[in-house]
C-alpha cells in the first residue's frame, strides 16, 4: 500500500486531526443514539399497533424506498466501496444525503418488520460524516482523511452496539482480513471508546449475558469443535447468499427492479403475518429465547432465508444484528442436542457466526469479553479460529480481501 506518512512535524495538522477525532465520535455517536431509539420506537409502532397491517405494508414501503434511492442516483453509490478504497489510499468522497436516506429507509424497513440488523447504517453513517469532514481541511492529505474516516466508522460501530474493544479492531479487520493497521489502531480506539461512553450517557445499553463456565472435558471439546465447523459454514454462506439471490432474482425478473421489490416484499410480508412477526426487525426477543433454550430447529433456518431476502432485493438495514440470532438460534438448538448448557451453545453460536459471517479474527475475541465476560474467552478462542477457517474466506462485505490475498498478488506481481 502506498500513501504519504504522517507528519510528526505538522503540529498543527495534527493538532487539528486529533480535535477533529473527538467531534467526529461524539457526532457519530449522537447519530447513532437517535438512530437506535428510532428503531425502538418504530418496532415499538408495529409490535402494539395493528402489527399485521404493518408488516402487510412492507411492499409499499419497499417501493417508495427503491424509487427515493433511483431518484436521487443513491442506488449508484456504493458506501462501503468508498470507504474500502480510502483505507486503500484512494481518495472518495460521497454526499451527505446518504446519511438521512440511509437512516430514514432502516426505521420504515423495520417498521414493516423488514428482517434486517442496523450496524451497516452506523458504519456507513460514520464513514460518511469522516469522508466529508476530511475532505474540507485544506491540509488533510489522503493518509489523515483515513484516519477520520476509519475513527468515525469505530464510533458508528462502538455508538451502537456500545462494545468498543470490539469496534476497534471490527472497522479494520473487515478491510484486510488477517491484517491490523496499527497507525489506526490507537486512534480507532481512542474513537471507539469515546463513543461508547456518550451513547451510555445518553441512555443506551450494550448486549451482555452473565456466562458462567466451569470448566471443560474432551467431549464438550469435541462438541465445540464440529459446531465451530457448522458455524463457520454457516457464516460463510449468509454472505454469499445475500448476493446470489439479488443475482438470481435480478435475471428471474430481467432487470425489473421494481417488479422484484414488490413482488418478493409481498412474499416476505406474508412469511411475516404467518409467523407472527417471530423473525421480523432485529429479533431481539428470539436472541434472548435462544439463551433460555426455548428456540425451534427451523427458526436460524427463517431468520437466515428471510434477512438474505430482504437484502438481497433491496430493503435497508444491517447484516451484523441478523447474524447474532442466527448464530444464538442454531447454537441453542445445537446445544440441547449435545447435551452441553444451553446458554453457552447460544453465546458459541453468537460469536462463532459473527466471526465467520464478517471474516474477523480478534474482534470476536473481544466480543466474547465485552458481551460474556473476559474470564471466559479461553473457552471459545478455539471454537473462534475453527469458524473463522471453515468460512473459506467469505464476507458480507464483498469489498474486503485477505492478507493472503495481497500477498499472493504481490508475489505475482515481481514474480
């Protein structure tokens, strides 16, 4: 990679890099409380107001969507694409529109019970506001531009989801898997956990679960082991899935955009009213069953079909949410067949599928610290590695690449 270092010399850029850090987080995180209460607040709207009508309304939703983004050339614009090509030193900058379209279009998809997660909005929305920020100081070269831009995508991430170790090392691992950036790490971190800190005061709260683990014998090794396997299959296909059925449907409908969204929102929007919205919006409430073992087989099976779809035809939303039930579900289920404890199965599948769902390595390891308690990431750093693996490095995020990857190109290149 190439690009012009830092400047130590620069007081003054410098000075006003660092300054620009700390505002960029408490804006970012400012935004991504007031996104999250959205949310609530819409899920709140369908669950206690005529939920069925709601969710019934998805295709009308789905259109209006579809036509604001065609309308303002929004469905053009590829923001993590950008946001992949700064952290490779290749100057972009994309409209702040973005930010309220992409907002606004995640609360009306969960409003309707759209299966979709939220994290995508709050990665983007950081890396929006840095891309545009840098890219009004004169002095900012592309390597200071990367460093907001990737300090605002860890405050998106840590804003919401209030893990900031996690976020830390998330925004750089899902660029180069199986590579840390150190002149981002501090920064990012610096970031992530003033973020982290402003959405606790503003009232939200970060996912955790009081795990208590004993100890471990070789059958429940052995247990871990094949379900690790499973998870990181899983992982790897929920990533490949999204795009194979926006592929498919695409040639199915010959490139009738509007055709497809309709139609396959009114498919999803009865699956919706016949399951009673169980797999509608985040499924919190399915997370937390997986924990209590009262999941069934099928329901990984129905979150994982059904946020693929959603996606995959267009609505908006995140892929990080959505692959926490996913995991938890299948995990629980898993559990009560290996006759290991239920909770753990489900806090195995939470992160082992988020692992491999993202293609990230440490990130999941501070996840299991931040959500379960860091006495216990000795008991699933093994289960960690083995679906990171058996993902054959494949990613929701079609724009990263892996360390093997460069290297192997690098290797040809003077070869």
């Amino acid at each position: 990679m190439n690009g012009n270092p830092l400047k130590v010399n620069d007081i003054k850029t410098t000075l006003i890099l660092g300054l620009l850090v700390v505002l960029t987080s408490v804006l970012v995180a400012l935004i991504e409380v007031i996104f999250s209460y959205g949310i609530t607040l819409v899920t709140t709207i369908r669950i206690n107001t005529l939920s069925v009508l709601w969710m019934l309304a998805l295709p009308i939703v789905g259109w209006l969507i579809l036509k604001i983004y065609q309308h303002t050339h929004a469905s053009t614009m590829d923001v993590m694409g950008a946001l992949f090509d700064i952290y490779h030193y290749k100057d972009r900058k994309l409209p702040l529109i973005l930010i309220p379209l992409a907002v606004v279009s995640t609360w009306l998809t969960h409003l309707c019970g759209g299966s979709v997660g939220r994290e995508g909005v709050a990665v983007q929305v950081g890396g929006l506001i840095g891309m545009n920020i840098g890219s009004t100081i004169s002095s900012f070269n592309i390597t200071h531009k990367r460093i907001l831009v990737y300090c605002a995508m860890a405050a998106g991430f840590a804003g919401l989801f209030l893990t900031p170790w996690t976020a830390m090392f998330f925004v750089l691992e899902i660029a180069i898997s199986g590579m840390v950036d150190t002149m981002l790490l501090i920064p990012c971190g610096f970031s992530a956990f003033i973020a982290s800190m402003v959405a606790s005061w503003c009232g939200l709260h970060p996912f955790t679960y009081g795990l208590t683990i004993t100890g471990m014998d070789w059958t429940m090794l052995i247990d871990i082991i094949l379900m690790s396997i499973l998870f990181g299959l899983i992982g790897g296909w929920f990533g490949r899935s999204i795009h194979w059925i926006h592929d498919h449907l695409t040639r199915l409908f010959h490139g009738h955009t509007t055709k497809m969204m309709v139609i396959m929102a009114c498919v999803i929007a009865i699956i919706m009213v016949l399951t009673n919205g169980r797999y509608a919006g985040l499924s919190t409430d399915l997370e937390h069953a997986a924990f209590r073992g009262e999941v069934y087989w099928f329901d990984f099976l129905f979150k994982f079909g059904l946020t693929s779809l959603c996606l995959g035809i267009g609505l908006k939303g995140g892929e990080v949410a959505p692959l926490f039930v996913i995991g938890s579900t299948l995990g629980a289920f898993l559990a009560s067949l290996l006759n290991i404890p239920v909770e753990f199965g489900a806090a195995l599948g939470y992160i082992c599928v988020f692992a491999s769902g993202t293609n990230t390595l440490i990130a999941p390891m501070f996840l299991v610290g931040e959500s379960f308690g860091f006495a216990n990431v000795p008991f699933f750093a093994f289960g960690v590695i083995i679906a990171y693996a058996f993902n054959f490095n494949h990613s929701i995020y079609t724009h990263q690449t892996s360390i093997n990857r460069l290297l192997d190109e690098r290797e040809k290149k003077d070869g």
